[in-house]
C-alpha cells in the first residue's frame, strides 16, 4: 500500500526507529506517568499540562487544543514544515535511506523543489564568492562592524549586476523556468535579469539550514528600496519565515533558550548574533504574522519584540503585541532610543547597551500604557479623563490581580483617585459579554468529524449512522465524504490512506489518520453515535444563525413566522 508515494511498511519503520518521546522530548519537557508522558502543549499556552506522549501506539494528544498525531505529523507541526520535509527529517534523524517515489505526482513535485534548493544553494555560493573579490563591498561590511567569520557564517554575498547569475546558473544546467520559480530571476520582454542585481546578498534559510530565498541590500543611497526580498515561492513563505531560526535550532542543540528576541531586519539579527545574543530572529519585514508567532510558541514562552525606533517600527510592535499575546506568549517590549535600528545600538554601545535595554524591556500591558499617554494632553483634566478611559480597556482580558496592579498604576499617571478608577472597573465588568462561538464547541465538532470519517473509511461496522454532506465544513472532510460515496457507488472497500491522494490539506489528512479518542475499543461505537449527535447540534446551530438573520432581515410578518416556526422545530432536535 503507497501512501503519498511511500510504502506504508517503510513509513511504519521509519515511525518506529523515530521513538516518538525521543523526538517531543527534544521540544517539550515531559514527565513520566504510568505508562504516559506528560507536558505543557507546544502548540497553545496552558499553565497546566495536558499534551499526552502514548509511547506504545507512537502518537501524541493534546487535551486542551485537541491536537494529535503521530511523530511525523508531531515534526510538520513544530517545524511548520511538509509532509516530505518531515519524511526527510525524521529519516536523517535515525539514518535511514529515503527511498524514490514511486507515485508519478509526488515524485515529480519532489524533484521540483530539490532542483530549486539546488539552484538556491550554486546561487548562494556564486553571490558569496563575487563579495569576498569585491573590496568596495567588503569595506562596506566592516564599516558596518560586520566581521570575516560573520560574512562567513551567515554567506552574504553580492549580486555584481543584473545579468551575471543567469548566465552562471544556465551554465550549471538550470533552465530559465527555474530561474523564474525560485524567485532568483525576474523577466522583462521575455529576458531575464537578476531580481537583486546589484545588491548586498542576504541568503534566507529555512529552518534547517536550506537556502529558500534572498533578500537584497542597496549600499549607496538610491531611490531604490533599501530592502528587498526574492518572490514568495513553493518553498518561501514570507509569512511563514523567521530569519535565523535556523541559527537558534544549532544553539539550542547545545544549551536551552528561554526566550525568544525579536528584531525587524536581516542587519539587526546578524549583528546581534555576532555581538554574542544567539536566541534572534527577524520577523522579515515589519507585521508579525500568526504563523510566525505559532513557530515562536513551538519553541519558546518568552519572547522580547524589538523594532526599530522609527515611527514605523513603533507602530508596527503594537500590530504585533496582540499577535504574539493571542498565542499564549508572555511579551515584553525592548524600547529603542529614537530612530536607532538594534544593531545602530550594538556599534554605538555595545552588546552591553543592548542587553540593558532588554534588563528594562517593559511587559506589554504597561508598554501600550505608556505609549498611550502620548496620545493625550495630561494638563487638563479632559485629556486625563479621556486618557483614563482608554487606559482601562487595555486591561480588559486581565484577571483582577492584574487589574488591580494596573490600575494603580494608570491612577498615578491620571491623577484619577483610584477608588473612582475601581469602580469604573467593576461596573465595566457587570456588562452583560458579548457572546461568542466557543472554541471549545469548535473543537469538539471537528474532532468529532475526523472519527466519523477515520471509522467510515476504516469500515467499522458500528459506522453505519447516515449524515449529510452539508453538516460538513472543512473542504478537506467534503472531500472525503465524495470519496466514501463514490466508493459505494462503485461497491470499492475505503481506505484510510487514500485520502492523501484527494488534494486536501495534508496536515488535516494527517489529523484523521491519527485521531485517537482516549477510549477503550468496547466504547467506541456509543462515541461514534456521541460524534454524531455532536455534528448534526453544530449543524443545526449553523441552520438557526442563518435563519435568525433571515428573519432579522425581513418585514413580511408570515415569514417571519414561518421562520420561526423553522427555529423552534429545530431548538427540538437539538433537545433531543
């Protein structure tokens, strides 16, 4: 049986060399219980462990996010890599031989992507050995306080001009669809030219070390932008990309990081690292993603965000502020002198300038405190009141310790009593809460959708309990519910494995393929009726929002009824 182009035989030998709590261990610090392993979850913040490692069935579950897997889906998870990569890596990891893929697809997508690594990396090379033969460039770099060793470490390098690097690579073998897919080249009237000609090479890694992409620097001042990267690509994604993670997975091999630095540029990271501060990324660019923050989660509790002290670099740390805290991150904010970019602060002050910096680094909540003061006149009481009011939505998710200490705090930069400033509190807090779709209802709907379909393609024989193609929601799932109606149509036994052939999103292939309930083989079919009721309640909820709104929307006094008479009848099956 092939899934995805491998043998399910070598896939399971893979998984069994990979001991699954060697491999989370590596993550996430776990203690033993019985025959489990248990750890905080890497994927959302929790205070108490519920992320569960079942050595003896090799997967993982979490009971907080629900999420779960086996050690090859574990890996796609942390690394926020795909289904090959992860193959790749857990195979290098026990030295195992990766075999050829025997699927005409995969394998052709494969050999795309290793060809476009291939490019990167001669590229990579090339721009490299051109900067350490061009002075100009190299006294640039040390004018920059950027060593021999760096250059080195990180492979900067220099695009000579605009044409070099299609000749070097046409020589090497690649074609020019190549060049056009791995970002490297641009065209024009059907030539191609270098998209970074004439700049300071920056090579962007992934988080192994690969060569994904470039990103350019001018070096004389231009109305060219000062930055530029190479064009998403099928193995770059920007959002999905922090520069010099790569680095922090080397460190973190050696001795444990605890907190994460964020900085904004290429320049910022590589001068921080050679000052010595090895736990930096760049975020590339200036908006954090909720990708890039899920990475950070994987890996660290503690991150410290540091922009640049532009205007633009300030207003950008607040976008990123409630990203980063959304996932579960405990933020402190570096404030950086005006209009210094971090490593401007490692040439005038040093590495000890910088880490004093951190030292005073303000938590979140006081930092949009601060930076709302700004905003308001503090010498009339208008702008404290107005200032006041604002200040106390900002503490609006804190719980009342917090709050407490915080509003002090706002009281002393107001001038508000705080027994006023209390009260407002309170009373914000007797507001009746907007009511908002549980997250937990959501899951508990999509972990029920993934068993009816792992028991439908696995023919269980309590699988028989019939539902509707529109109760489901992800594209993936509607997928497979063709395949399985298709199979009946044809009188074809179903298979779990192949749904990695539907074209539907591997990780939440990988998600039903591995769903495992904690229950006993003899409570499974009550769980699967249990899965049902589950499903077909969310989908009547879906049905009663809908016609609420319709309702909401009409003035026709008999439809409204009608409408309602829909609703109730409904609210019944739900009841039921």
């Amino acid at each position: 049986m092939q899934i995805k182009g491998f043998s399910s035989e070598w896939l399971e030998e893979l998984k069994q060399r990979n001991d699954i709590y060697d491999v989370v261990s590596k993550y996430v610090a776990m203690n033993r219980k019985g025959a489990r392993y248990w750890g905080r979850c890497p994927f959302h913040h929790e205070k108490t462990p519920s992320f569960t490692v079942y050595p003896e069935r090799g997967s993982f579950h979490c009971y907080g996010c629900h999420e779960s897997g086996d050690v090859i889906s574990f890996i796609m998870k942390i690394e926020n890599i795909d289904f090959y990569d992860s193959i790749s890596y857990l195979a290098n990891n026990v030295g195992m031989q990766v075999p050829e893929l025997r699927d005409v697809d995969a394998k052709n997508s494969r050999e795309d992507k290793e060809k476009l690594m291939a490019l990167l990396r001669d590229a990579a090379r090339y721009y490299h050995s051109i900067l350490l033969k061009t002075p100009k460039s190299m006294e640039y770099l040390k004018k920059r306080g950027i060593k021999q060793d760096t250059i080195v470490k990180f492979g900067l390098g220099q695009s000579p001009n605009f044409s070099e690097i299609i000749a070097t690579l046409r020589s090497k073998g690649f074609t020019d669809k190549q060049m056009l897919d791995s970002g490297v080249a641009s065209e024009k009237n059907g030539d191609l030219y270098d998209s970074l000609g004439g700049r300071l090479i920056i090579p962007i890694f992934n988080s192994f070390g690969n060569v994904i992409a470039f990103g350019g620097r001018v070096m004389e001042k231009t109305d060219f932008a000062k930055y530029k990267n190479t064009r998403e690509t099928a193995i770059f994604i920007k959002n999905k990309t922090l520069y010099g993670l790569n680095f922090v997975n080397k460190v973190r091999q050696q001795q444990k990081i605890t907190d994460l630095i964020i900085v904004e540029g290429y320049m910022d990271t590589i001068a921080l690292v050679q000052a010595g501060v090895q736990n930096v990324v760049a975020s590339m660019g200036t908006s954090l993603t909720e990708q890039q923050a899920k990475i950070m989660k994987s890996q660290v509790d503690n991150v410290y965000i540091c922009y640049d002290g532009d205007a633009a670099g300030q207003a950008s740390t607040l976008r990123g502020l409630d990203i980063l805290k959304a996932k579960g991150l405990n933020v402190r904010v570096i404030s950086m002198p005006e209009g210094l970019d971090p490593d401007e602060v490692i040439i005038k002050s040093g590495v000890e300038g910088f880490l004093k910096l951190k030292e005073e680094a303000l938590p979140l909540i006081e930092y949009k405190l601060v930076k709302l003061k700004a905003e308001f006149d503090f010498s009339n009481p208008d702008g404290r009141s107005s200032y006041a009011k604002r200040a106390l939505a900002v503490l609006a998710d804190l719980d009342e310790v917090e709050k407490s200490a915080y509003v002090d705090y706002i009281a002393k930069l107001s001038g508000i009593d705080k027994a006023d400033l209390t009260k407002a509190v309170d009373t914000k807090a007797k507001e009746p809460a907007k009511e908002e779709k549980s997250d937990n209802r959501n899951s508990a709907y999509l972990n029920a959708c993934r068993f009816i379909l792992l028991s439908k393609l696995s023919s269980k024989a309590y699988a028989k309990n019939e539902f509707q193609r529109d109760m489901l929601t992800d594209s993936t799932h509607i997928k497979i519910y063709d395949y399985l109606v298709n199979c009946e149509r044809e009188n074809i036994p179903p298979h779990p494995s192949m749904i990695y052939e539907l074209e539907g999103d591997e990780r939440e292939c990988a998600e039903i393929i591995n769903c495992c309930p904690n229950i006993g083989k003899e409570q499974e079919s009550k769980y699967y009726e249990d899965c049902i009721k589950t499903m077909r309640k969310e989908y009547y909820i879906t049905l009663i929002a809908e016609l609420t709104e319709e309702m909401n929307a009409t003035k026709d006094c008999e439809k409204q009824l009608e409408i309602l008479k829909e609703i109730s009848e409904l609210n019944q099956l739900i009841r039921r």
